[in-house]
C-alpha cells in the first residue's frame, strides 16, 4: 500500500488529524494507495509556509527562478517512465497516452514558463512633455491551485509552473481521485532545489481541502479547473471578499463537419476527439454535426472505426479507451446513455459496461457510445456527459450549424471540419467558443490563450495571459 504525503513547508507529512483516504486503481478496482484526509488545518498549515517563503521566493534573481523551474522540467522527464506508468495506474487510461501526451506536457509546462519568466515585460505609457506611467507586475502573494482529475499532472504544472514563474507561493490540491503524480512531483521539486514553502500540496476532498483554500483570506488568488458547479460555489465563496478567479469550466463542444471537408481526416481526428482519454478531456467534441448531404456515410463509417475501438487494460499497447477515472463516475455515464435512449435516440454502438478477461475485470470500463436522433434542447445535448459518448446531428445550413454549435450553456472549444476557408473564417468568427479548431483538434501552442465564455469559465489561461493572471498591476505616473 502507498501511502502518499502532503508536502508542506518542503517536508512529506500526514494529515495533522492523522486521518486517510482510499484510492483505488480504475482498471482493477482494488485500493492500491491511501491519501492524508486533510483539512483546514492543515491548509493553515501549508499557507503558513507559503507565507514564510514568499518574501524571499518574490525577489529571487530570474535566471535564478529559471534554473529551478527548468530543473523541475528535467526531473520530470528523468522520471517519465515511472509518471506514466503511477498516471496511467491512477487515472484508467491507457499507458501510451500518458507516455506520449500527459508527462511530456507536465515537462513543457515547467519549461514553457521557466522560459516565460526571462521574456515577461510590463508596459509603459507616456504622456509627451507631461508625465511616463510605467506598470509593475507584481507577485500577487500565496496564491491557490485546484485541479481535476482527466489529466492530473498536466493540468496541475499548467497552473503552478506559471504562479511559480511570476514569483508567489502556491498552496495547491490535486483531485483526490488521482493524487499520486502530484505526491511525486513533490519529490522532484525537493531535488530541483525549490525552496521549503514555495510550493505546498495538500491532499484530500474537494470540500474540505478545496473550500478551505478557497475560504483563505490570506491565499489572494484560486486558478481552478473542473467542473462548472464547483466553478460557481468557488465564485460564490471568492467574490465576497474580492479574490483574483480564474476558472476553467466544462464543456459540451461541438464538432462541424461540412461536405466539403477532406472526410477522412476528418474521420480519423474525430473519432480521437470524441474518446481520447475516454472521453475525459475537456476538449473533447461531444456533438458531431454533420452537414446532411453527406450525414449517413460518414456516420456509417465513424461508427464503424468507433466499433473498432479497443477497450481495455491501460497497459495494454493496443488498448485505445481505458477506464473511467471512478466507479461513481462510471455510473453518472452509464445514466446518460438510458437517458439517451428515454429521450428518444438511437444507440448505434455502445454504451455498456465492459468486463476484461484478467486484472481487470472488476475495473470501470464502458464500450464507446455513439447516440442519434436527439433534438438538440434535450438534457443529452444540452449536459456535459465527460465520458466516451458522441451524439450525432445532421444540419442543412451553415448558420443551422451555427446556431446549433452555439445553442448550449457552455462555450469553450469548437472543431471546424472545410476546406473552403472562407467558410472557415465566418465560423469561426460566428462561434461562442473560447478555442476554435479548424481542420484539427488539440492543437495547441502554449503561448495561445486558453478558456471558455460562458458557462466554461472566467480568464484564460496559457502564455502572457497566465503570467499577467498570477501578477498585481500597479501603475506608476511620474511628472516629467
Ligand atoms: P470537480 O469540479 O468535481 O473537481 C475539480 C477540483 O475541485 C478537484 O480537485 C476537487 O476535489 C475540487 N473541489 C471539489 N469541490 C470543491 C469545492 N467546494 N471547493 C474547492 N475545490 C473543490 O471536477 P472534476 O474533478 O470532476 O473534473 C471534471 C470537470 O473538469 C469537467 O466538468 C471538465 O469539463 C472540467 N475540466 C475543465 C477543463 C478546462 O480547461 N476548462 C479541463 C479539464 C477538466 P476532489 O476531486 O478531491 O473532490
């Protein structure tokens, strides 16, 4: 049995009340580590040491910062191997991926805004023959991360690598549900030689660990990402008392595809960009919309290479879906599909619970589902499902197609399938969608902004908007 450790203050400790969470692996089901149970207290604790070390961590030299953030990079990739291996295990999903795409991102992350933190510069403003303003950006202070479980490591860096960067202190809770990347990253900072208390993570549930962070009067700013109603109880608790927010929310993303595009490309990226990480990627395109002179062929032939997907052991190289990151998770899916078919669709294929031979038989894995024949207002294509399910629907116009991309709460990232690039650019320019992708999907420069309008969050992360996030402006006016 593991047993993980917050890391508070650059030391492994329990939960002050001594108290511990089971974690269990996905794919078998069976509790293979246990978490501190934290609480206020110990979150107390932890700000107490993110205090302590700001002062100094704030003014350290930038090539100095650098070198640390960097060697945090390195420590990452010296230990790919066993990240992928401890993401994989505690996620469900196949050890490929995360070989491939979850480790080397956490790595980038580091790098990405070791980097960013020797090119950031501030403006300045003159008023000729009266006065120059010029802009400090300035640390905010302790500041607080909240990430989910989907890509643990990679989206826990993608937060603290750039509030590193522009020199606060973190108090920082990984999903209970996947915690063990973050407990090894903890490790690799300590040999890194980041300060004690630069860096704190604090183990537990969401509603202890999470909401006392949140509540903190002395922890300034929260970057977060998860779902939208803890996005809105986390708004709720922050506004009051005026804390920086920024909230990257969930999504029910539209893909477009229209009869002029290159469709094979096009069947190979969507298939990925529905059940990539079993669905459970915030980019995922969960509504296909398929232009209707050609929405029967290339729906024939998308359920014929989802059919083909392989589900299975995580270990597995051939293994394309593994398994849902919980039991309870599973369930809310599976619910989704009966509602699905209550409401009137038609499965085409999947949607059932799946039981591999072997270790895995017990684990909480379901066959990819693909749904259609549902108008676009009933709760499947209006509610975030975050699982391997697709709904398809077919539309006639581009602003039909428009209107139905743009008919949901949510409104973070959209796929464009043409090859007319006008086309392209009207669409573009028409979607309420934080990101739009045309012909291709997961694309991504980290110096680009990244987030959702609407009910997908506030802010973008990403780039100078991340280091302008985790700094104050304050504006100086001299008189000439
Ligand atoms: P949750 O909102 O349930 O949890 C996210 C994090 O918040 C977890 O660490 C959780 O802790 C913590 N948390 C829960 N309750 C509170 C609270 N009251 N106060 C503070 N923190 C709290 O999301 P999931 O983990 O289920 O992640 C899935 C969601 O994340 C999906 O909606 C998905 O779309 C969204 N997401 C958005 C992305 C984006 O960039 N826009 C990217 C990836 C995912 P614990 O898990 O321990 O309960």
């Amino acid at each position: 049995m593991i047993r993980i450790l917050n890391y508070i203050g650059g030391e492994m400790v329990p939960a002050i009340d001594g108290g511990w969470l089971p974690n269990p692996e996905p794919a078998t089901a069976q509790v293979f580590s246990e978490i501190p149970d934290s609480g206020p207290a110990d979150v107390e604790k932890a700000w107490m040491a993110a205090r302590q070390a700001f002062p100094s961590w704030s003014v350290t030299p930038l090539e100095d910062r650098f070198r640390i953030l960097h060697r945090i990079s390195e420590g990452i990739e010296t230990r790919m191997e066993d990240l992928a291996m401890a993401e994989s295990r505690d996620n469900g999903k196949p050890l490929w991926p995360a070989r491939k795409v979850d480790i080397p991102r956490a790595a980038s992350n580091f790098r990405f805004f070791a980097t960013a933190l020797l090119q950031f510069a501030s403006e300045s403003h003159e008023m000729p023959g009266e006065a120059i303003n010029y802009t400090l950006r300035q640390p905010i202070g302790v500041v607080g991360c909240i990430s989910p479980w989907n890509l643990p490591l990679y989206l826990f860096t993608w937060k603290i690598a750039p509030a590193l960067a522009a020199g606060n202190t973190v108090v920082a809770k990984p999903s209970e549900i996947t915690p063990l990347t973050a407990w090894m990253l903890a490790e690799i900072c300590r040999e890194a030689g980041l300060p004690p208390g630069v860096l704190n993570i604090i183990h537990g549930t969401g509603p202890r660990v999470g909401e006392a962070i949140v509540k903190h009067p002395g922890i300034k700013a929260i970057s977060f990402t998860g779902g939208t109603a803890t996005g809105a109880r986390i708004a709720a608790v922050a506004a009051p008392v005026f804390k920086k927010l920024s909230l990257e929310l969930g999504g029910k993303n539209p893909t477009l595809v229209f009869a002029d595009a290159d469709l094979e490309e096009t069947l190979r990226t969507t298939v990925q960009s529905g059940f990539s990480n079993q669905g459970e990627i915030c980019l995922c395109g969960s509504r296909l919309l398929i232009e209707r002179s050609i929405y029967t062929s290339f729906r024939d032939a998308y359920v014929e290479r989802v059919s083909r997907l392989r589900v299975g052991d995580p270990l597995d190289t051939e293994t394309r879906v593994g398994a849902l990151a919980s039991e309870a998770h599973l369930q809310k899916v599976l619910s989704y599909v009966r509602l699905a078919t209550k409401e009137g669709g038609t499965l085409l294929c999947g949607g059932q619970q799946v039981y591999p031979e072997g270790r895995c038989r017990d684990g909480w894995f379901m066959q990819p589902a693909v749904i259609e024949g549902l108008g676009p207002a009933c709760r499947t294509n209006q509610e975030e499902i975050f699982g391997p399910v697709v709904t398809l629907q077919p539309f006639d116009t581009e602003e039909e197609a428009i209107a139905l991309a743009n008919g949901v709460r949510y409104g973070l990232a959209t796929s464009v399938w043409t090859r007319d690039l006008k086309k392209a650019h009207r669409v573009a320019a028409a979607l309420e969608s934080g990101i739009v992708w045309v012909n291709c999907w997961l694309l991504r420069d980290l110096r680009t902004p990244f987030g959702g309008m609407k009910d997908s969050g506030v802010g973008r992360e990403g780039g100078w908007e991340a280091m302008r996030f985790f700094t104050e402006p304050k504006n100086v006016c001299i008189r000439l």
